[in-house]
C-alpha cells in the first residue's frame, strides 16, 4: 500500500477525507467492508454490471484531520494483510480532501445502476440494459434509507434470491421500516404478494411512494409500526437496528405465521446472539447467518404457533 498524497481542496467549509482504492470487481465487496471496519463513516463502491474488471471503491473518513486518516490508513493495511491476498498487499490508497457540505446530493453523482444476485438497483433517471432474468428496482432515496449500497440491505436482497430459489414461496409478505422500499419491492418482483410495507417514519413514506409508483408496484405502503397490524404474514423482512429488533421480537412473532420466514438485518455482528435469542424465546429457528464488515443478517422459520 502506498503513502497516500493529500490534495488539500480549496473549498471552504466541513470537509471529509475521500479515499479510493482500485480493485479487481471480485475483491471490491472485501475492500469496502475492511474500509468500514477500519473505521471509515461510509463507503461508495463504483459497481459496473459486468461481473468482472477494475473498479473503484471509496471510503469516507471524518473529521477531516490528518490524525483520523492516518489512523484509518494504518487500520486498512493491516485489515489487508490478514486477508492473506497476495493482490491485496500492494494496493494504492488516493486521498483527497473533498467538500462534505452537500453530501447527500454529491454521492449521488457517482451512484449508477448496479447489481446485487439477480436485482438490479437503477437510480432515478438512469437507464441501463437488462438481462430477461434481471429484477430493476427504481430507487430514488428522497433522504430514506435504502440505495441497496449498504450492506445490511445487500444481504437482505441476497436471501430473497436464495428464498426464491426453493420450492414454496411465502405468499402475504410484511416488510416493517421499507425505507426507500427496496426490500418490499424486490419481494413483490419475486412474487411474494400481497405485501404490506410499514414505515415509523412520515417523512422515509413520502420519499418512498413515488419509488412504489414508479415500479408500478401493487404494495400497500402505510405510516405504521408494528402494534398496529392485525394480519398474519408468511414472510416478514426487518432491516432495523439490533435493539429495536430485540424490542419488536414477541411482534414479529405475533404477525408470522407458523413456518413463516425472517428475513432480517441491521444486526451489529457482535449482537447477533442477543437478537438470535430473542427470536428464538418466540419460537424462531435460524437457518442461516450472513456477515459482512460490522454487520450481520439471518434468516429464521417460525417453528411454533
Ligand atoms: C435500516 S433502514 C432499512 C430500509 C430498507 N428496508 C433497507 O433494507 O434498505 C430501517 C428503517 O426502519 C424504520 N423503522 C425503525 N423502527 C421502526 C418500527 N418500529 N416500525 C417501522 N419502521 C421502523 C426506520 O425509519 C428506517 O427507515
């Protein structure tokens, strides 16, 4: 890894370290997530849909100090070396001092349609060529979350298409903190409808309607937690932080159905046991567990009535 070299912007105002790596596309998810466990705020990988060649992947680090960078920058290289990757060891880091006023506008710029397993996340206004097998979900986030780059939402997407691949398909599908709605809407893409998405917040519902009506989607998208549903789902996906999913766990039980399946995440890998138990207690068996960087994710069947 070489020494970065610092290119001080001349914009005033907040700034944050920008760091890129160029990578072969099959190491650029690993990248990331050493990137984020390293200590980085967040992270931007360029993901071109062909599965192989070069791509970049960036890290953001804050503040905007040369302490924080180098503290992340040695973090990184030693995350490199225990992969063991013989490529990974002369990996070039860019630094560069960028803006961090408009963030949420400046991201976007380099935000192109990309694929996770058979979906394909295409930004508002984008177009790209899809294979007949491909699912497009039109995502414009409108301040929501749930771009579909964050890992927590990849391995959700992930097990969707793994759940796709077996026989029986849960039909009444429940989808509880939609965000954008990507999660939702690449369920009811896989046919698993009717499906109700819930959201606690009014304004994550306002940016996420427009998306449902742009994929033409039947969904039903309402400003609600859990409490305040009656039905039973056969399949219920939860992308929420660790202690709300502990918290919300005699709920989810209350909505599935007997064999009802658990798509969740936005599990802190070292919590996972807490939220493991917690499912389990109401009568949820895990059988599977996914990981990437500081976040975990699983799948569970409700075993008891
Ligand atoms: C991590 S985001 C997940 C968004 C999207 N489902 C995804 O996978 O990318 C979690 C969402 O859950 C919402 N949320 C948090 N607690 C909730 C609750 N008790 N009921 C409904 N939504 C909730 C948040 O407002 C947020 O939009």
């Amino acid at each position: 890894m070489t020494t970065p070299s610092p290119t001080p912007s001349p914009t005033e105002g907040p700034q944050l370290w920008e760091l890129t790596v160029r990578v072969e596309g099959s190491l650029a998810e690993l990248v990331a997530d050493l990137l984020l466990n390293a200590g980085c705020k967040g992270t931007a990988e360029e993901v071109p849909l062909a599965r192989t060649g070069a791509r970049r992947v960036r890290g953001y680090v804050f503040p905007p100090t040369e302490l924080a960078r180098e503290a992340v920058l040695e973090a990184f290289g030693e995350g490199l070396r225990t992969t063991g990757i013989a490529e990974l060891d002369s990996l070039a880091v860019d630094a560069q001092l960028i803006p961090a006023g408009g963030w949420e506008e400046k991201w976007k710029e380099r935000w192109r349609p990309f694929r996770i397993g058979c979906f394909v996340v295409v930004p508002l206004g984008q177009e790209t060529a899809l294979r007949p097998s491909d699912r497009m979900l039109p995502i414009e986030p409108g301040g929501a979350f749930g771009t579909g780059l964050h890992p927590t939402t990849r391995m959700c997407l992930l097990y969707l298409r793994d759940l796709a691949r077996r026989e029986t398909r849960p039909r009444r599908t429940l989808d509880i903190g939609t965000g954008t709605g990507i999660l939702a809407l690449a369920a009811e893409q896989l046919g698993h409808t009717p499906l109700l998405a819930i959201e606690i917040s009014e304004s994550s519902c306002r940016a996420a309607r427009p998306n449902f009506e742009r994929a033409r989607s039947k969904a039903q998208l309402v400003c609600a937690t859990p409490a305040a549903l009656h039905s039973r789902f056969e399949l219920l996906l939860a992308n929420i932080e660790t202690e709300t999913l502990v918290e919300l766990a005699p709920e989810l039980a209350r909505l599935a159905e007997p064999g009802a399946m658990l798509i969740s995440s936005g599990i802190d890998r070292l919590r996972f046991d807490k939220v493991d138990a917690a499912f389990r207690a109401q009568g949820f068996a895990l059988l599977s567990r996914n990981e990437r960087g500081k976040w975990a994710a699983g799948w569970w069947e409700r075993r008891s009535s």
